[in-house]
C-alpha cells in the first residue's frame, strides 16, 4: 500500500512534545521555496530529493502558505461532503501534489549539536528528505511534526525538500467544515538540541482555592532547574513538587502569569506559569473553586489572502477583538490552532476547549458505514493525532478542557482516546459532542440545541452541559442571543457555550470588472460544494465586527446596568473579579442631544452580586428623555485602552413630547403640496420632489437564516409577487382616500389596505388601515410600506434605535438616541447581500440633500426604517455585495414590523414571540 493510502500515522517523527521557545539555536525557515505543482503522484517529477535536480525552471512559492492562493490549482469548499470517493483509506488517483524545495544555510557554531527539524502544519500528507536522505512522512496536517537531522544536517549549505500530497488517508479524518487548502502553511524550524538540554516538559501549576497556595509539579526529560523569582523560587530542582506560597491564580478574567525559567546546564527555556485547577464538582465546571460560565466562540483559523496560514499579528488581533467583545473562552475547531495562538490566550486571558485535529462528518451519508472511530486500522492514527495534540499543549493554562474531535459520530477509537487522555492528564475534562450517551467524556455537550431543548436539559441537572455550538452566525443574525443567555444563567449545570463562529471564511478576489468581493463555495467552479454555509462568522472576512458580534457583545456583557424601583441597579456577572477596574459615568439625553453628564460612584461589587444606587440629580426636559449610564476601563488594560466600554444600561425618564418638531430640516420655502396621481391615487410628489409610493409591501430579501424553511413559505405564497388592483379612489379638498387589494398571484388570500391622506399647509398625515382576507399559510417578511425618493436624499438622521441595524430578536445592541449617517453608510455588507439595516423604534427622520433640505418622517409612535439604493428584489438577486449596483433613486421600507432573524441555517428558526403573522394593523405617519 503506498504510504499515501497507508491509514497508519506517518513515520519517522520524534514522539510528540510541548512546544516551547529556549536559548538553543533555531533557525526559521520560512520564505521564498522553490515549487511544481503536478496534477497527481504518479506525474510528479522523479529525482526531487537530489541535489543536483534542476529545479530553476520551478515557480516560487511562500511557506508558510496554500498554493492554492497563490495561482496553482484552486480552493474547494464543502462543509460534509468529501469532495472524492468514499473508499477508505484509498484517496483518488488525480492527488495534486506539491513538490518543495529550499536551500539554507547552517552556521557553523552548530557543527556538532543535535537538531530536530519541525513542521507545525502540512496539509495533507508530505514525504520530507533532507540533503537526498528521506527523514519520513506527516499526517495530521494540523499538527505538529518532528524529525531529527542529527545525522544528516551539515554546516554551509543544505537542502531541504517536501512533497505535500493534497489527499491522503488522513482527508478521511479531515472532514472539516472548511476550505480545502493544500501546502505547508506553518512554520517550518530547525532547532539546536544541546546535549543535556530540556527535550521536554510538563509544568503543572496548581491552585488550592481555601487557601490560596499554589504547588508545582515539574516533569522534564532531563534533571532541571526551576527559578521563578517573584515567587522566591531559585534554582530549585524539579524532582519533587515546589510549594509556591500565596500566589494570585490565573483566570480567563484574570491572566496573572509568573515569569521563571527552567534550566539544565546546556539550556534555559522561559515558562509563564498560570496557576489554576479545574475541576467538576457538583455537576459544575469549576476553575480555582468558582463556577465558569462559557461566553464564547468557535474560531477557525482564516484568514481572506492568506487562509490557514495566519499570521500572528492577526492571531493577536482575534484575540484582541474577543476580548474586546466581552467573549471569555474559544473552541479551537476543529483542530488545534498554531501554538502561538494559545500562548496569546494565556496572555490575555481566554478559556480554551483544545480539539484534536479529527472529523469524519462525510460518513453520515453512508450511514456511518466504515467510519474511521470505529474502525480498528484507525486506532493508531487517532490516539497520534490525540497524543500530539494533548502533548503539544500540556503546558498553557489557557487550555482548561480537552476535546476528542467534531462531527466523527462515535466508537471505540474515540472511547480509546478519551481513556488515553485520562490517563495522561486528569487535570482536564474531556469534551465530544458525538458521545452522546456521555460514556467516556465529562460533560454533557449539544450544538444547535433549541431553546426548549436546552431548558429541558437544565432541569434534568446532573453532568455540566455545554452548547459547543449554538448560535449560527450565518449572515443577519443570530436572532435570539438573549434568551440563550437567560436559559444558561437560570440552571447552575449549564455553563453556556459557543457560538458558530468567529469569522466568515471569505477568500478575497476581484471580478471582470475589477470590483472587490468576497469568494465561497462554488466561486471556483468546484462540482461539489456548500456555498455560502462557509460564510457562517461574527466576523466578516476583513476582520470587521459584524451586527451579530455586536449583539452578543451587549448580551453577554458581564456588568448589567437597569432600573428597578428603587434606583439603578449594577450587576455583576464577572466569574472571577470585582468592578473596581472600571468607571461608570451617565449622560442625560433629551431627545437624543446631551443635557447633563456625570460620574457614578459604584461601590465594590462582588461577583455574582448587585447593587442598588439613586438614580443622579437630573434637570427637567421637556421632550422624551434617556439616562444612559456606562461602565468602561478606569485605565488600560492589555487588550483594550483606558475608556473602552464594557457595559451600559439605559433608562427612560421623561417620554413627554412639546409637539414641536425638534430635528428639523432647512426649508427655504413652505412644505409644497402633494401631487397624487388622479386615476390609482399614487403619491407623485411630495414637498416639491418626485416619489414613488408610498404602497403596502410584505416582501424582504430573505436573509441566510430565512433561506431553510421561511424563505421557501414566503416564495411559495408568492410574497415575492405581490399585485396591486385600486378597488377606489376618493378625492377631497384637503383628503385622499385609497383602497386597494394586494394580493400574490394563484392565491385567494391577501390583504385590504387604506390609505388615508389628511393635507395641511406644513404636512401630509398617512393613515393606513390593514386588514388580512383568507388563511395566510405562513409568516410575514414584513409589514409596512414601500417608496423611493431621489438619489440626492441620501444623508439621513433619526430619533429612535441605533446606531446600527435592529431586528425583533436582535435589539440588545442599539440605545434610544440621535443618529446621523448616509444611505451608503447604512447598508451591512454582508457577504451574501440580503436583507439588513433596518433601524427599530424610529420616532423621526430626516433624509436630505447636501443643501441640508429635504423630508422629514414622524411616526405614531414609531415606524421602522429601510434606505437603500437598490429594491429589495435586485438585493435578493445579488450573490456578491460587489453585485449591487446603486441607482437613481434610495428606496425606503417604513414598517410596523420585520419578522424576527432566528438561526435557522443550522438551528432553531425565529421564536414564536418574534414571529410575524398576518393581522389587522393601523399604521399612521406624518410627512414634513
């Protein structure tokens, strides 16, 4: 069998072993290969290893990198489906393979030392020869692989050569939901071994919560040192468990980390030691003796130029962004992320679920049927790929769960990983989602569990219960954040989760026309893909927040800010620490402009608990007034700078109107009148500029979360269609009344609609009655009105909700303010465009020109508001943002209501409270 098909680990690696930095020299040899790419093994060039091959005519090609997204070959995305024959272990013949080559120099201070030559990621398989002898063969493209060149490195010149196969046995357990990229896209090392140096180590920094000791426990390949000079700690040797004394733990809220050094004669190896003990007690998962709650994410690694191949800059930057974002804890899936990564979190402080480079998802459309878990010629190759994983990794503090894998149904090759793992570390739970009867891991753990399900499970009580994922962020939504989080605050055994996930996995790329979007699956022509299921993150692939991080910000954020009868109440919900890193100040906003301002003063406040305080000494306003109180950094903190903003909290406090517009727009002549249309009663004009509408509209286009179940409704009523007949028109002196039908064509169902237009010398009043006819069979995209204004009324101002876009179960994020923006401005660039910007609770708003004149819109309280510059139908038809091409005019929805966002492209749809169904309505606006 060749070694590509071979379902056994590779060959001639070292055993696995923590990755660490020292003294001992290390060379990077990260840069500009040599490479060719041919369409199969069998077609790849004979004689690579060679040192005289003539490679001149080769391409080059970076490393760390995908050729893929560098011109050779293309990417693949499928989310289950293997894009090859399911015929395990064998991989099709036409195998793209990548041959490599690099020339470096040693120098010559390592004449005589030992070396080992590490790869911390090829993807899939790759036969690795140094100077023309063969050192052996990776698998497990997502970690890492070392050899040792002892007896084949030289000083001067030496070369290096890899031939990355992009399928091998090891795609069977690579199924991840993900691009398919090829190549050694980590770090390529060379490391110095000093004789009687540090091979290895497990540093184990314990914390006894009653008494705040902490305890060391060292293990090394060779006899060794440790110092850790702010503990008193020099030069002790690890032969025996170290007291540590009174130490400050680490936490995910607190990252205290000691510097000290592990020594031997020939070697020093810099450790940053975080003391915490993790343990299950009660059902509950406890760190340091505090029960955690989960606020987190699922991150791949991606990047929209680079892939897989992230930088580190971009590393820290998610890390940073988490941070910034209230999110706690990270699931690395489904693989083990670059080290460097982790080091990050130990750094800033996340709670890290750490899973093993393993997933077979493509089985379950054959039944499960020769999957490799359960499979005994798999046994070797997934106790490798747990044993480099948990070995890799044993030394961050960061990592406080352990994780078999994702989606690899179940079998005795995981039950025999889990025992693994509990043998080796019994300082870690293990976590599988597959498993679940719950036979050989420590918590209970579901995705996409709908909220009755979750409430079921946390009534039952018993083991710690994890949603490993929940919350698809797939394009406008999640929708339903906040009942998520009210459901794993209710039961003690539920310690939250992770949302589906951290960034869409946009590959960037440029049109015909020269235009910039964002690729997913079937942009490259692949036969089988998922398309856009990989466009799925809070992130958009630039790395900007999208509205949904934005919700779960404000969800999740640990201090509470509301009103309770007694005065303002601030909660707690930090696991670990106090408030006193932050400082609270209000604001008084009278319709939207500042009135007052001052500081709250906060006393201590425990985790868990609240406190009540007085609501401050506020001046009198006459029209709808907000008290905004808000909790930020007193100073800066590693991860953000002194002012960011943790939490905030708003109250009413006057909703008394005077009745005189405030907001208003320039005018240099009266409000003209209105011109309708004398035959169907259509509005013309409207102060002096061409409209069209206003008409009753119930069509959206559909967002990724609609596209399952609702979309499919909607387009079989035919919302999408909708047909207007005049049933009469009836004109008067100052009065215009319009009854219509609207209706989708085949249907006998539809809705009566009257508009009512009352005239007066400075405004137009509308006042439209609604009224189902018929069984509607399904919900509504929206209820409300369509119209189009001219191009040049682009700058907008409203009272209401914001500053960013607000949907019925995703409104957690936006205050009652004043806000200005452009129509431009307004639009959510999702990848997929679909429907987005829609702003909730508007009062009033302006749309002008750059003259500062234009309309002004009022509602009876309040409307919501759409402006774009395309319909919703040519926003339906687009794939690609860069698709959408502005027109003459902007388009507005002014609706009572939008259907809620739900997460039903993988997950429970819109909540029944959030739903939209057709019903009698009364809709009243006043134009300026």
């Amino acid at each position: 069998m060749s070694y590509i098909d071979d379902p056994a680990p590779g060959h001639g690696a070292r055993p696995a072993r923590a990755w660490f930095a020292s003294d001992a020299p290390s060379l990077d040899l990260g840069g500009q290969w040599r490479f060719h790419l041919s369409p199969s093994a069998a077609a790849a060039p004979d004689g690579v290893e060679r040192e005289d091959f003539d490679d001149s005519g080769w391409s080059l090609l970076p490393v760390p990198s995908h050729w893929q997204l560098h011109g050779h070959g293309s990417p693949a995305y499928t989310n289950v489906a293997y894009p090859f024959p399911i015929d395990p272990p064998f991989v099709p013949s036409e195998n793209p393979t990548g041959d490599h080559r690099l020339v470096f120099d040693v120098p010559q201070e390592w004449a005589g030392l030992a070396a080992l030559l590490r790869f911390d990621g090829i993807d899939s398989c790759g036969r690795v020869w140094l100077n023309g002898t063969e050192l052996g063969v990776t698998r497990g493209s997502r970690l890492a692989t070392e050899f040792d060149v002892s007896a084949v490195l030289r000083t001067g010149p030496n070369l290096l050569v890899v031939r990355v196969h992009q399928w091998s046995s090891g795609s069977y357990l690579e199924d991840q939901d993900m691009w398919w990229l090829s190549g050694i896209f980590r770090d390529v090392t060379l490391v110095a071994r000093p004789r009687g140096g540090i091979d290895d180590y497990w540093l184990r920094a314990d914390y006894d919560h009653t008494t705040g000791h902490g305890l060391l426990r060292v293990e090394t390949t060779a006899p060794a040192r440790l110092s850790v000079p702010e503990l008193g700690i020099v030069d002790r040797a690890v032969d025996e468990p170290i007291e540590a004394g009174v130490v400050e733990p680490w936490s995910a809220e607190s990252p205290r980390l000691y510097d000290g050094t592990l020594a031997t004669d020939t070697e020093r190896v810099p450790v940053r030691i975080g003391f915490r003990t993790v343990a299950i007690t009660d059902g509950r998962i406890t760190v340091n003796g505090l029960p955690i709650m989960f606020r987190g994410v699922n991150r791949h690694e991606f990047h929209p130029e680079h892939g897989r191949a992230v930088p580190y800059e971009t590393a820290r930057a998610d890390v940073l962004l988490m941070k910034q974002h209230n999110i706690n804890a990270v699931r690395t899936s489904h693989y083990p992320p670059h080290p460097a990564f982790l080091a990050l979190c130990d750094e800033l402080g996340l709670w890290v679920v750490d899973e093993c480079d393993l997933e077979t998802h493509g089985f379950s459309a054959v039944g499960w049927e020769r999957n490799p878990t359960g499979d005994p010629q798999w046994r070797d190759a997934c106790l490798d790929r747990m044993t480099r994983t948990v070995e890799r990794d044993k030394n961050r503090p960061s990592v406080i769960m352990w994780s078999l894998g994702n989606e690899a149904h179940t079998g005795k090759n995981l039950a025999d990983m889990a025992e693994w793992v509990h043998r080796r570390d019994p300082t870690r739970p293990v976590h599988y989602e597959g498993d679940r009867a719950c036979e050989y891991v420590d918590v209970h753990s579901r995705m996409y569990a709908s909220h009755a399900e979750v409430e079921q499970i946390g009534r039952a009580g018993g083991m710690p219960f994890v949603q490993c994922e929940y919350a698809h962020a797939m394009g406008n939504g999640p929708g339903g954040l906040l009942e998520y989080r009210e459901l794993f605050e209710r039961y003690p055994t539920c310690h939250g989760g992770f949302v589906w996930e951290w960034i869409d996995h946009g590959i960037a790329r440029r049109d015909a026309r020269g235009r910039e979007y964002f690729a997913y699956g079937g942009d490259f022509g692949e036969p089988i893909h998922d398309g856009s299921f990989v466009i799925d993150g809070l992130l958009f692939p630039d790395r900007t927040p999208s509205p949904g991080l934005l919700e779960l910000a404000k969800v999740i954020e640990p201090v509470r800010i509301s009103q309770r009868s007694e005065g303002l109440t601030i909660e707690n919900h930090h696991d670990v620490i106090g408030l006193d890193h932050l400082t609270f100040t209000w604001v008084l906003e009278e319709e939207g402009e500042p009135r007052a301002s001052g500081v709250l003063d906060v006393p201590e406040v425990a985790p868990g608990a609240s406190v009540c305080l007085p609501v401050p000494q506020l001046p009198a306003t006459l029209r709808e007034s907000w008290l905004t109180v808000t909790a930020a950094l007193a100073d800066d903190a590693p991860w953000a700078a002194a002012g960011h903003v943790v939490g905030w909290g708003q109250v009413p406090v006057s909703a008394t109107a005077s009745g005189v517009p405030d907001g208003g727009i320039a005018q240099s002549r009266s409000f003209a009148a209105p011109v309708f249309d004398p035959v169907d009663g259509t509005l013309r004009e409207l102060g002096g500029y061409p409209v069209a509408g206003p008409r009753l509209d119930l069509w959206r286009a559909p967002t990724e979360n609609d596209e399952p179940v609702e979309a499919k409704a909607w387009r079989a009523a035919g919302l999408h269609r909708l047909q207007h007949r005049v049933i009469s028109v009836e004109h008067a002196a100052d009065e215009v009344v319009v009854r219509s039908r609207v209706a989708p064509p085949a249907q006998a169902f539809g809705m009566f609609a009257t508009y009512r237009w009352t005239v007066e010398p400075d405004a137009v009043h509308l006042h439209v009655d609604v009224e189902p006819e018929g069984e509607w069979p399904c919900t509504l995209p929206r209820l409300g009105l369509r119209m189009a204004l001219p191009a040049a009324l682009d700058r907008v101002t409203w009272f209401g909700l914001g500053p960013g876009e607000v949907y019925a179960d995703s409104r957690q994020a936006a205050r009652v303010g004043r806000f200005s923006s452009t129509v431009d401005e307004m639009q959510t660039p999702y990848v997929v465009p679909q429907e987005n910007g829609n702003r909730a609770c508007v009062r009033w708003a302006t749309l002008t020109g750059a003259d500062g004149r234009g309309l002004r819109i009022e509602g009876s309280p309040t409307f919501e508001l759409t402006a774009r510059r395309w319909t919703s139908e040519e926003l339906a038809e687009a794939r690609h943002a860069a698709e959408l091409v502005p027109g003459p005019l902007v388009h507005l929805n002014l609706d009572i209501a939008q259907n809620g966002l739900g997460t039903e492209s993988c997950g429970p749809g819109v909540l029944p409270r959030y739903q939209l169904h057709a019903h009698p309505a009364t809709f009243q606006l006043t134009f300026r």
